[in-house]
C-alpha cells in the first residue's frame, strides 16, 4: 500500500515534550494575569458593596475574606497583582528600547516572574507581620 505525502509530512513535536521558553510563559501570565484581575476587581467591588450595605453584610464579607479560603484568594490576587505590574515594567523596559537582544528578554521575562513572587511574598509577610 503506497503512502500519501500526507502521510510521510512530520509530525510537530507534542505538547509533552516541546519547552516553552520563559519569554512564551512571561506573556501568557501576563495575559493571564490581565483577565485574573477583573476577578480580583469584582472581589473589591463585593468588598464594597457590602460595606455599603451595613453592618451585616460587612461582617459576612469579613467572614467570608478572613476565611482560609478567603486568604488563599487574597493571596493569589495579591500574586495576579503583583505578576502583572512586573510584566507591564518589562514592557515598559522594551519600550525604551532596553534588554531587547536575546539575553536580555531572557532576563527580563526570568525577572519579572521571579519579581512578581517575591514582591507577593514579601507583601504578605509584612501584612502578617503587622496582625
């Protein structure tokens, strides 16, 4: 049985074996992290809402953010947060025309990733710290 030249074409490389490079994964999470914070300010605008409200629905706001889960979203925000103001400084970078050969957006995007977990983490231990 003859072969097509369909089926003699390669094949392209599988998910599961092909590598990002951190270039690829810095905007994807800076995308990402774009659409997470409408999330984030939909919590803000509940936060306010039930501030609005009165004394019930604040308390139950309270309840509801003082919560382990509500940490854990409180946390991840801060991240999202964080993760994207790194991004939009890399961009801002670019825009000076700064750190646009190759290892430079290499360093840029392992920067802002690495950048946007430490400023997180170091908010959030100072918010412990403070209770």
């Amino acid at each position: 049985m003859m072969q097509s030249p369909a089926d003699r074409r390669p094949l392209s490389p599988f998910v599961q074996i092909f590598r990002w490079p951190i270039t690829m994964v810095a905007s994807i999470l800076h995308r990402v992290t774009a659409i997470a914070l409408y999330g984030g300010a939909i919590l803000f605008v509940f936060w306010l809402v039930a501030l609005a409200w009165g004394p019930g629905a604040y308390d139950f706001a309270v309840m509801l953010f003082g919560s382990w889960l509500g940490w854990l979203v409180l946390f991840a925000f801060t991240w999202v947060l964080m993760q994207h103001i790194m991004g939009g400084i890399r961009h801002f970078i670019w825009d000076t025309a700064k750190g646009l050969d190759k290892p430079g957006i290499n360093h840029l995007a392992w920067a802002s990733i690495v950048g946007g977990i430490a400023l997180a983490l170091v908010l959030w231990v100072a918010v412990l710290l403070a209770l």
